[in-house]
C-alpha cells in the first residue's frame, strides 16, 4: 500500500514546469511505442497552448517501477495563485523549479511560502541548465537564501537539489554532470517525498480540492481521500468547514475515476492517501467535505482570496450589435457566467441593481479576466465590457487598495526610465540588485497603476524586460492617478472607412483600422497624442470635379494601422470607454456614441 506518493510541481511562469512533466510521462512509460507525443500535452486547452501556460491545475500519474506517483502540475501565473493554494492540500511533498538563469521569481516566493506553511518536504530542480546564460550556482544560494526568508526549518533547509534540463529529459545531482534521464529525479522523489498517511479503516473523509465540469455529468470533485475507503453507489454527505450550522447534504458516489497517465480510469472502490475525481454530486464546490454518514466532520481549508479587480459585462448595445455573434442576449451571457463560477472559484459574478442586461465579474486579476472574454468570444458569444476596475476595501476606517510586488528584469540601460516609469504610477522601489547583465527591480505598486503599463515596460525597455507582479497586501489608498495621458480619435459619422478619409485622419494620431472597415459614429478608430479626443472623419469620400480624375486618388500612402490585442484594448479603455467584444472583432467605443450629447456630458462635468 505505501507504493504512493502524491507531489505537486511549483514554479514561476515559464520556468518549465509542463515541460518538465512531458518528459516524466514519456519516461514513465504513459506512452505506448508507436504513439504521438504531443508537446505541453498538460496544458489542454487552445488558449493554455497558444500562450504557453497553464491556467489549470491538472492532475496525472507516472509509474515508476512499482510506485505510483500522482502528479499535479499548476499554473504560474499569480491570478491563478487560487489554485495553486487548494492544490497544495492533496500532495505529500512539491517539486520546486527554478530556472538556472532567471532564478527565483515573485511567484517563486509565493507559491513556496505556501508549500512551507503546510510543512511540506521540498526538492528543488534547478531547470534548464543548458541554457547559454544560465548561473547555476549563484541561482542554488538564491533559493537558500529565499527558503531562510521564508522560515524554513532546518529539514526543509536541507531539501535535496537535482540539474534538469526539461526539454532533454535529463536529471543530475551535480551542475557539472549532465545525466543521461531523469533517473535521479525519481529516485529522489521516492527516497524524500513520504507516501501519504493512510488510515483505511476510519469512516471516508475527503477536502474537495479542484473542480473539474463536464457537459454531460455536471461538477467532478477532485481531492485526496484522507481517510477510509469509498465504493461505488456508496451514500455520501457533504458538508463546509465555514458552514458549520448548515445541514450535510446527503448524496451517492455515483462513478469515480483515478488518474492514471494522461486518462481517467474508472475504479470501483478507492482508499486513503489517492488522488480521485467522483462525479454524482449536484452543487459541490472547493473546500466542501465529503464523508461517510455516520460521521461527518468537516475538514480545514484556507478560504479562496478575494478578488482584487471588476470589470462590467453587459449586452452589446452599438449600431452593430447581433451581427458577429452567435449568443447576445442577456439571459444566454448571465447563464454563461454563472457557469464560470462552477469552475473558477476565484471569480465573483454579481447582478447590477437597476440594470437587467449588466453583470459585475470580479477576479484575481487582468489575465484571468481576459482569458475568460477570449474564451467567451470562441464560443460564439458578442457582449460589451467596461474598463477594469480595483476593488476598495475600508480596513480601520481607511480606504484601501490592492497593492502588488512588481518584480522586473531590465538591460541596465532602461533601469532610469523604468524606475520614472513606475514611480509616476504610485510606485515604491523596494530594491535594486544586478543580475548578470541586467538589473532587477523590485516594487511595491497600487494594482491600478499597473494597467496599461506594460506595452509602456515593453517600449522602454525594447522588448528585452520581464516583469511580473503578484498581490501582496491591501494598503492605504495613495491618491489619484492619471489613467491614460493620451486621447482617442473617435468616428464622426457612420459608413465604411475609405482611404481619402483615413489619409487626412492619419496626421492626427496613430489609427486603429485600414481601409473598407465599417465604423459607427462614436467607435474609437485610433489614439490621438494629445490628452483630449479628436474627431475624425473616416468615411470622407474626395470630392470629385471636372477638374479632377478619379484615379489621382492611388497616390495616397497609408500608414499600416496598429492592431491591438484583447489585452491591449483593455489597457487603453478610457473611464468613458467600453469594448465591444465579438466572435469576429474588437471595437473600442464611447459610453456615448452621439457627439453633441458626448460634448454636452463633458462639459457639464458629469
């Protein structure tokens, strides 16, 4: 029975976390001979793959001689740092990675501080040491120097360190040996990761840890079963630690699953110390307990952080609406967002007072946001949103706001205008320390003047920096501050963009859009350079005479427009803004889409 051991695998963003998992599934014999190998086979979903992340957690198991080991891999990113905490609750032990050249990151330092908390052993890869710029050994006394910030104790000080290159495949005790495969990881996560404690006979008990949904069996519950075992059709009950009064709620273990390589294998019975997934129970959700009937307790869980931004969706309302998008309706975007809160648990979804077709969605931050909207418009859907917004909190009377660390990675050269940069935006430099060639800053900036800062970061530092932020704590609001610097150039009348209009229009600002694009009055069609809107007319056909000839009009050159991202439409909505999401476009556009109202409403200061 102890041929087990449960291990969760815990990194910053990109440091090769799926990769690294490809490689222990080849190597543990997931594969049959002849079949296909598909790269990052973890991150499943079209968006993780086109990014290259990994926005759920997900769950496997490798064979290893006679061992099985229980694999999740979680996402990196902090506005999924909501995972990753549940996560850490099934396993026995995690995998730390670090990449040799980047070292440890702010999500590093969060993720960790996490896994330490709950005691558990550490074993620390330091990932890609092929890399031409890698410093292995100053990286080996970042991470010891981070685990005695941390309080680690002195068993977790002396964690064992592994050499792996993720996408060779290969694992070593020493930098200066390259090994062969990943032999070594294995051994040691047997020798030094405990099997989990199993109590077979006690009455079942087990935390709900993730949720997975599926179409046809509703909500899955996955979690490690603390003790007992469950069999197939057993009664179950459900009850919350945070919930002590409600009644349990009796239900049936109607068909569970455990993990085995990439797929599910339906099981009749499970017991202590396995991951598994039970489908069969309606309104189930993270940090729920499932236990025998005859005794129910409910087991501890740390309550999902709040969320720190909204946004508004609401129903598309332009001249245009209803012809992109297959779902428009109110009722069809309510049901689609409550039916994101089946699976992510760190997302508020609320109805607006007053307002039947607006709904307020609430997360972890601009990433989770925008991956919902992209997700949303793939499946067809066509809606409007406002821009984000942080959430204020009045802690000892005072209003506060969400503050974040900043950590930011720059060629030396860019170090003054980053630092001019962010400081402008409410930021406190916290430190500054050379890391090979660059410099690495480190900040503490309200969340709000993070947004739209990092096409800004990009430009400053020519595309060479690397910054990321994580939530750090909530901190006296710091003052106003200016949202946007530049204006937009608005359309002043409604009809197809011709070339004659977007010449004159170019001279004014930078344009969104090309030649034989529809527009509406209202919609923003380019930024302008000064603070103030301009408005243009893209529509303007040359006036033609007997003097003129229709042709002379080729003559025209057209600066190639810039096409924004999702990401970066989010970031340049102004507070009299919204995007107009649809499955086959973006338009930004005002509040108020006719110009003299537009006017009236500025000037009378509303």
């Amino acid at each position: 029975m102890d041929k087990l051991r449960n291990i969760a695998i815990i990194a910053h963003v990109d440091h090769g976390k799926t990769t690294l998992v490809d490689e222990m599934l080849k190597q543990g014999g997931v594969y049959r001979e002849n079949q296909e190998v598909v790269d990052r086979v973890m991150d499943s979903n079209d968006l993780e793959r086109e990014r290259g992340i990994t926005i759920l957690a997900k769950n496997t198991a490798v064979r290893y001689g006679d061992t099985k080991i229980n694999i999740v891999d979680t996402p990196g990113h902090a506005d999924f740092g909501g995972e990753v905490e549940r996560v850490l609750k099934m396993v026995n032990g995690v995998l730390l990675l670090v990449d040799a050249a980047e070292g440890p990151m702010p999500q590093t330092r969060f993720v960790l501080s996490k896994a330490l908390e709950l005691g558990h052993r550490v074993i620390v890869v330091v990932n890609k040491i092929d890399r031409p710029d890698q410093r292995v050994h100053e990286v080996v006394d970042e991470v010891l120097e981070l685990l005695m910030d941390l309080n680690a104790t002195d068993e977790q000080l002396d964690s064992p360190m592994l050499f792996c290159s993720g996408r060779q495949g290969t694992a070593s005790y020493s930098p200066e040996a390259a090994g062969t495969d990943l032999r070594p990881l294995f051994d040691t996560i047997l020798d030094y990761i405990p099997a989990p404690e199993m109590d077979v006979d006690a009455p079942f008990q087990m935390l709900v840890s993730s949720i997975d949904y599926n179409e046809f069996v509703g909500r899955i519950a996955i979690g490690r079963i603390e003790r007992g075992v469950i069999r197939q059709n057993q009664e179950i009950a459900v009850c919350n630690y945070h919930d002590p009064d409600a009644p349990a709620k009796k239900a049936k273990a109607v068909s569970m699953y455990q993990f085995e390589g990439l797929s599910r294998a339906p099981v009749t019975e499970a017991s202590a110390g396995n991951i598994i997934a039970l489908s069969g129970i309606g309104d189930i959700t993270i940090g729920d307990t499932i236990c025998a009937p005859e005794r129910v307790e409910p087991i501890e869980f740390v309550k999902i952080s709040a969320p720190t931004l909204e946004m508004t969706f609401s129903v598309n309302d332009g001249p245009f609406a209803g012809r992109e998008g297959k779902f428009v309706t109110s009722r069809q975007i309510r049901e689609r967002l409550f039916r994101e809160t089946l699976k992510d648990v760190s997302l508020r979804v609320s109805e607006i007072e007053n307002a039947t077709d607006s709904f307020n969605v609430a997360g972890r931050g601009e990433m989770s946001l925008s991956i919902l909207i992209e997700t949303m418009r793939r499946e067809g859907y066509e809606f409007q949103v406002s821009p984000p917004r942080v959430l204020y909190q009045t802690i000892d009377g005072k209003k506060c706001e969400p503050v974040e660390r900043l950590v930011a990675d720059v060629p030396t050269e860019a170090v003054g205008a980053v630092i001019e940069k962010v400081s402008s935006r409410r930021g406190e430099l916290q430190e500054m320390l050379p890391v090979g060639k660059r410099t690495r800053l480190e900040f503490l900036v309200p969340s709000r003047g993070l947004f739209g800062y990092r096409n800004e970061f990009l430009t400053d530092t020519k595309g060479e920096g690397i910054m990321a932020s994580v939530f750090d704590s909530y901190a006296p609001y710091k003052g106003d501050l200016q949202r946007r610097s530049t204006g937009s150039l608005v359309a002043f009348e409604t009809g197809e963009s011709v070339t004659y209009g977007l010449f004159n229009a170019q001279e004014r600002g930078q344009l969104f859009i090309g030649p034989g694009v529809p527009v509406y009055a209202g919609m923003v069609v380019g930024q302008s350079p000064k603070a103030e809107d301009i408005s243009v007319n893209v529509c303007k056909k040359k006036q033609l005479t007997n003097m003129r000839a229709a042709g002379s009009d080729e003559a025209l050159r057209l600066v190639p427009p810039r096409q924004l991202s999702l990401e970066q439409c989010m970031e340049f909505l102004a507070d009299d803004e919204l995007l107009e999401v649809t499955p086959k476009t973006l338009r930004i556009r005002k509040r108020i889409l006719d110009h003299s109202q537009r006017m009236k409403a500025l000037h009378s200061g509303k």
